[in-house]
C-alpha cells in the first residue's frame, strides 16, 4: 500500500509506521511501576468495570495507525479511510480475560484494544483523578481523550496512571492496548506450564484524590520487639511537612505521625492481640493527612526463623498447606470473591493453615480474605523455569513486579513468605539474578520471610541450591513418584541433606483423572495419585527440617502443554478436578495426614497433664 499523503482524518499520520517496527519505542517511555502506586485502602473507588469495546490487533495497527488519536465519529463523517472503529467493536466485560469470552480468542495471544466512554465532572480545585487496574496481561498502554498517558508491564500486579491533566468536562474515552505475547525479555518468559490469558482480568477504577493524599502506609509488630512494639509509616504524594494521625481501633486513639518531606515512622509500645490462623484478630485501622483519609483491617503478627524452625508469634508452626493457581473453568484467570472463598474452604477442610498461591501475584482479595479466615500465605512472582537472567529489561520487569506485590501486600498478616522465583536452574546469572531479588524483598519488608522454589542438586543429590544462602526457608520442588517412579530418590536425599534452614516442599504429587480407577502404579489413576500421596507424606515425616508442606495443587487447572488423552490441556495434579466440586481420593489422604499434624501440634502446645502417681 502506498504511503497515504495530503490530509488525514487524524491529528497524526496513521501511515508513519507502516513499513518499520520502531512504532513502539514511544510507548515505553511512559512506563509506571510501584512507585506510582496508590493504596485503595478504605478508598470509595469509581468503578469502570462493565461493558468495554474490544478488538484484538495482532499487528499492533492500533499504535501504528495511532487509533487512539482520532475522535471516534460515524463513518459518514470521515473524510479519510479508517481501519478501525471502536463503536462498531464487541463488547466484552471487564474483568475479564477475552480467552474465555468467544471461541476465536480462546488461544489468542497479542495486542488487543479495550475502549469506553465515561462521564466525567470535576471536583474541588486541585483535584487529582488516578486510574487504578488491578491487573492486566501482560504489558498495557494507556490513552485517554487521544493523549498517551503511560504503560505498564508484569500480567499480575496492578498500577496506577494520572488522569488529571487529560479529563473533560462531559464525555472522556478511554483506551487500553493489552499485549499478553509471551516474549523472551518477559516474566515469565516463553514457557510455563499454566494458560497464558490475557486482557484487563482485574477491576479498572478510578481514585479522585486531593491534591496531597496518602500514596502508601504499613503498619505492623516491630520484629523482635516482644510483640510489645508497633510501627506505623507513611508516604504522601509530594515532599510535604505536617502531621498525619493514625487510630487503631480498640488500641490507639488518634495519634499524630510528623511527616517531613513527604514521609513519616512512628513505633508505640502497644500490645495488640495477636493475629494467627486460629485466632485471626484484625483491628480497623484509620490514617489521615489533610482532605485524605484511609482505613484497612490490619493483623499484627511475627514471623522468623530460629534453626530449622519457622516461629509464628515465638510459636513453632507447621505449615499445612496447599498450591493454587489462578484457574478457572468458565472465568480464567480471573478471581471473583466466591472462587476465593470456595479456595479457602476447600483447603480448610483439607486441615490447612497455609497455602502457596502460584505462580504469580494473585488478586488483592486472596490476602485480604486470607486475613480474615485464618490462613497463611506464599506469595510469589513469576520468576519461572527459564527466564533472560543476564539481560537487565528481565530483572527490572521482575524487580518492578515483586516491588509491585509488596507495597500492595505488606499489611496482609497472612502473607508470611515472598516468593522470588520456581525452578530455576542453578546457574551463575540465576544466582545473581534471584539473590538480588531476594535482597530486595527484604529491604522493601523486614518483617517478612524470603523464599523459592528450588531443585534438587543433582549432583550432590541433595538440597544444596546456591541460592539458599540468600533464603530464610528453603522451598523445594520434588515429583518421586511420578516423575522419577522410585521413592529411593526421596529417602537418599533426606538422608543427604542439612540445609541448617527450615524446608517447605513446595511441590510433589501426582496426576489423576477423577474417577478412574486402576492399580497403584497405573498412571493418572487416582490410586497412583492416592499411593504416591501416602508414599510422600511418609517419607517427609522423617526430615525433621521439613516444616511445611504445599503439594502440587488444590484442582486441576489449564496448560496447553499437556495432551495425552487424560490430559486434554489439563494439568491433572488437582486434588479436586477442574468443577472445583469432584474430589480425588488422595484429598481425604492429605487431610488424615493434616488432621494428626494438627492434633500433635495441640498436644504439643496443651500443658502436659501431671504423671499418675
Ligand atoms: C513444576 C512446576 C509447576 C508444574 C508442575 C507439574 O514443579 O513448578 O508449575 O505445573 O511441575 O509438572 O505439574
């Protein structure tokens, strides 16, 4: 096609970057991170969730033709040729991922378009309007009213843009691009074993803030204080002096925090009922700064390590848990509040206090109602398998996505470990790669415990990885069993092991169909599932460094990569099939398994009854 000359409908010539690929540099200048980030906590959010117009462009023509810049009109009023024409696209709902909304997306992996219209009336003088998604997979480019406004990589952490300066009086459009292509300078890279979705899957709202408001705040037990001693922190938008107040319901009446330059810390000696999963005490928490105020349920709880122990509030736990993906089999990788409920559920009556959620940062509700039931958790990003570890574009996406998890993160008391990766192979630029990672977890959250899952050394046959060292708890990933038929493996690698920190396996199990039957050793019956699960939990009841347990995984969830007839894309490591209903026989193993865990831990924890004379 002839490079278009003389006038165009558009403010730009759609035509520019017909024949180069240097279309996208623009857009990834205006990239945002955790440092944009504004807490939604006890905020009144607007929400845009509900019908958007969409349309996937798997040639990115949309930034090339810059669609974004021309006023949506009716065709009769163009006076040039259009390839695109948002009022005449399909809707789809947000959240959403678009592979579960028509049978063409469902493997569709690219740049795709949402777009809406919204009204708009300005506050108070100086009002500052943020739009805030929750998730989008996995690079995003915002434009609002034909402006550019900024992007933002990493499919499962949300971000925050700036509307301010772009809105009108009235009617504002509003257009997303969203590209979930797997590329080799992303996080995860090319090649995971769960379903690459795509598209705005988390709420998109919009924050209307004063000019000075509370970007971020924690509040939480002083480490090592003797649960005696709390801090509360804050950051506002710009460097400002002042006092903010914090009140915590129940513990503190309102008290003043002075804020220089824009920040401020104060510790109290306070002695707040501990939070556990037994004993899941929140208290309502309110800090304020000017026209600004917030508000968030906050637990107050320690987790360390001593030896090969893990101490939950100077108490040695063992972690009864489970992974999880993301998954489900009408809404994808969206979560709604009851999927997460029922996750919950279902791993309480498993015995459950703990859970990994997998593989990535899940939706801000997993932590907030893991608070409030009594569950702690693993959380991690998606540091998997094989990822570019030499080039720097890699290590900024994941540092910006385990930044991102934090701040979001870091008043849940059921996070307790932050998980900087999964099955990395043991290399020199791994090792560089996640011990930084794992530095910067802990400069961002002191009060929390690090952690990966890793692989077994195979040469010395034991739980050796080098990254340890840059660990508080060691996650280890075995499949004896399965993958490695023989359960001789497991028992000469405990036998060969003194990791001197606590280890959580972090992965072993089984696929199985639900409901066929077969011989212990016949794979993907649920008898093999059942045997292997017995054969596991025997064995790792013997490494007295094994402090808890995540086998691989609650329910059955969507790979691509898997495709033998029992498979048919399905991962068959669940527990429960992919109905979230239809349990396994291995299920009611794990919970015998966890319900004699749980009774030797009263035991342990009742005063001994005095000896018969
Ligand atoms: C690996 C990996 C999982 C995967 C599992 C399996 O350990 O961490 O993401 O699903 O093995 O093979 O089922």
């Amino acid at each position: 096609m002839p490079a278009a000359d003389g006038d165009h409908s558009g403010v730009v010539d759609p035509y520019e970057h017909l024949h180069d690929e240097a279309y996208a540099r623009p857009f990834a200048l205006g990239r945002v991170g955790a440092d944009g980030l504004v807490t939604t906590a006890g905020r009144t959010l607007v929400s845009l969730d509900g019908d958007w117009r969409f349309c996937i462009d798997p040639h990115d023509e949309g930034l090339r033709q810059a669609w974004y810049a021309d006023e949506p009109l009716p065709a009769a009023s163009w006076i040039a040729p259009r390839d695109y024409d948002d009022g005449a696209w399909q809707t789809v709902p947000v959240p959403s991922c678009w592979n579960t909304q028509k049978p063409e997306w469902r493997h569709y992996e690219g740049g795709a378009w949402y777009t809406r219209l919204f009204e708009h009336r300005p506050g108070p003088v100086g009002e500052r309007v943020m739009l805030h998604v929750g998730a989008a997979a996995y690079e995003a480019r915002v434009f609002l009213n034909g402006a550019f406004i900024g992007a933002h990589r990493g499919a499962s952490t949300p971000f925050c843009l700036e509307l301010t300066e772009h809105l009108r009086d009235g009617t504002n459009r509003l257009q997303i691009q969203v590209d979930n292509a797997r590329r080799a300078e992303r996080v995860p890279m090319h090649h995971t074993d769960w379903f690459n979705y795509g598209g705005l899957y988390r709420s998109v709202s919009l924050l209307r803030l004063p000019p000075v408001f509370i970007r971020d705040f924690g509040v939480g037990l002083v480490p090592g204080s003797g649960f005696g001693r709390v801090f509360v922190d804050i950051a506002l938008s710009a460097p400002v002096y002042g006092e903010a107040t914090v009140a915590i319901d129940g513990l503190l009446p309102p008290h003043p925090i002075p804020v220089t330059g824009g920040r401020g810390r104060i510790e109290l000696e306070l002695a707040p009922e501990l939070w556990s999963p037994d004993a899941p005490r929140l208290y309502d928490v309110t800090l304020g700064f000017g026209a600004d105020t917030v508000a968030d349920r906050i637990g107050f709880r320690e987790i360390r390590v001593e030896g090969e122990r893990i101490l939950l509030n100077g108490r040695d736990v063992v972690l009864r848990g489970v992974s999880v993906h993301e998954d489900d089999l009408h809404s994808g990788k969206t979560s709604g509040e009851a999927d997460i409920r029922r996750r919950y559920a279902d791993a309480k009556e498993l015995g459950c206090n703990f859970l990994r959620l997998a593989h990535y940062p899940h939706d801000a509700r997993a932590a907030a109602i893991a608070d409030e039931v009594g569950l702690m958790l693993w959380a991690e990003i998606p540091v998997y398998w094989a990822i570019d570890f030499t080039g720097p574009d890699s290590y900024d996406d994941a540092a910006n996505q385990l930044a991102e998890l934090i701040t979001r993160d870091r008043n849940r008391a059921s996070v307790i470990l932050w998980g900087v990766g999964n099955e990395n192979a043991d290399t020199d630029a791994r090792l560089s790669f996640m011990g930084r990672l794992a530095g910067l977890a802990r400069a961002l959250d002191p009060t929390r415990l690090v952690t990966a899952a890793c692989l077994i050394d195979r040469q010395r046959f034991a739980i050796a990885d080098r990254l340890a060292d840059s660990l508080d708890v060691i996650g280890l990933n075995e499949y004896f069993g399965w993958y490695e038929p023989s359960f001789d493996g497991l028992r000469r690698l405990l036998a060969n092991s003194a990791p001197g920190k606590p280890v959580i396996i972090s992965e072993f199990g089984a696929d199985a169909v639900a409901g066929l039957r077969g011989g212990a050793r016949e794979l993907f019956t649920e008898d093999c599932q059942e045997a292997v699960y017995r054969e596991q939990l025997a064995i790792l009841a013997t490494a007295p460094y094994v402090r808890g347990l995540t086998p691989w995984i609650l329910y059955d969830f969507r790979t691509e990569r898997r495709q033998t007839a029992f498979q048919r894309g399905w991962n068959r490591k669940g527990l429960i099939a992919e109905d979230k209903t239809t349990r396994k026989r291995a299920f009611a193993v794990l919970a015998d398994h966890y319900s004699a865990l749980a009774a030797a831990e009263t035991r342990s924890t009742q005063p001994q009854e005095p000896e018969e004379p």
